[in-house]
C-alpha cells in the first residue's frame, strides 16, 4: 500500500476527512510499526494541544469558565436553603394559626338549672334577660362581639331581647335563631 504521510501531519493538525482518517486506521493496521508510529504520534498530538493550550489566556478563561460554574451551584444551594427555612417558618406559622383556634381558651360562661330547681332569671352583658327552666343550660360569652350576640341553648328558656343594632342569635339543638328585640320561648321539639 502507497501510503501519503502527509496525512499523518493533518492528523497531527485535526484536519482529516472522514475518509482520510479511514486511510490513516487502514495504514495502522497494516503493521507493527505503523501501529508503534501512530501510539508516537498520538502522543506528540496530546502534548502538542496541551502546549497549545497552556497559556495563561487559556488557563485564565478556563478557570473564570468553572468559577462561573461553582459560582452558580454555590447561588442555587443558598436559595434552596433560605427556601427550605421559609417553608418550614410558613408550617411553623399556619400550624400555630390553625392550632391557636382550636386551642385558644374559650371566654364562655355555663349556667345550669338542675331538674327539681327553681326557674332561674339571668342578665345578660347587653340587659337581655333570660329565664332558665329546670334541666336547660346557657352558654354565653363573658363579653359579647360589638356585632353579634351569640349563645347556646340546651332545653327550655324565655328569651326578652334588649334592643339592639346587632341581632342576637340563639343555638338551639340543630338550629340558630336570629333576634333583634323581643320576647321568645324556646322548647324543645320532641
């Protein structure tokens, strides 16, 4: 085999053709010694690219290159922390919301009349009264809200509503009674 040797220097360069690196492998292949000059000229083509490449401009872009990428994991990392903290403060927050509704003291008043007493007469905050037959119990607030006069109910009571802005409603069983001002009894229906 003719073999042009001018194809090794363009090896040696990176400028071969697909097809004149196939005559380059074909004429390695041919023997031990082209196999022995090519492993040579591998060599020489490493060093020569390395020396090509180890200049200070070189050497400084490449480390500015992995800088930028260290530099970008290093921003990425901390936002995942701060992420992670501010989740776990908004569980903290939410958790604390929730918990404190359900967990907050509860500012009502029970007032029962046990079977056998007497009816029991109560003035409310906002000079409602209420009359409490035997065996019915009252829940009120210590204060009522400036907008809502809320209570609950169990068995029988005569209700005379103060006038006011703000309805009051009474709970009773299964159902809320709204009043402004007047006179109710309330029974249980049986």
């Amino acid at each position: 085999m003719d073999f042009d040797y001018r194809l090794l220097a363009k090896y040696l360069t990176g400028m071969l053709s697909p097809e004149e690196m196939k005559q380059v492998e074909e004429w390695r292949e041919l023997s031990i010694d082209n196999e022995e000059v090519f492993s040579e000229l591998m060599k020489l083509r490493v060093s020569w690219k390395f020396t090509q490449y180890n200049t200070p401009k070189h050497i400084e872009e490449a480390l500015n290159g992995l800088n930028a990428k260290i530099n970008s994991r290093r921003r990425f990392q901390i936002l995942r922390s701060v992420m992670r903290y501010a989740a776990v403060i908004l569980l903290f927050v939410s958790f604390s919301y929730v918990g404190w509704g359900y967990l907050k003291p509860d500012n009502c008043v029970t007032i029962r009349v046990e079977q056998g007493e007497d009816v029991k007469k109560i003035v409310l905050a906002d000079g409602s009264a209420v009359w409490l037959k035997e065996g019915s119990s009252l829940r009120i607030p210590e204060v009522f809200a400036e907008n809502n006069r809320k209570l609950s109910l169990q068995g029988e009571a005569f209700f005379d509503v103060a006038k006011n802005a703000s309805p009051c409603k009474e709970k009773h069983s299964l159902t809320l009674q709204r009043m402004l001002s007047t006179h109710y009894m309330f029974r249980p229906i049986m």
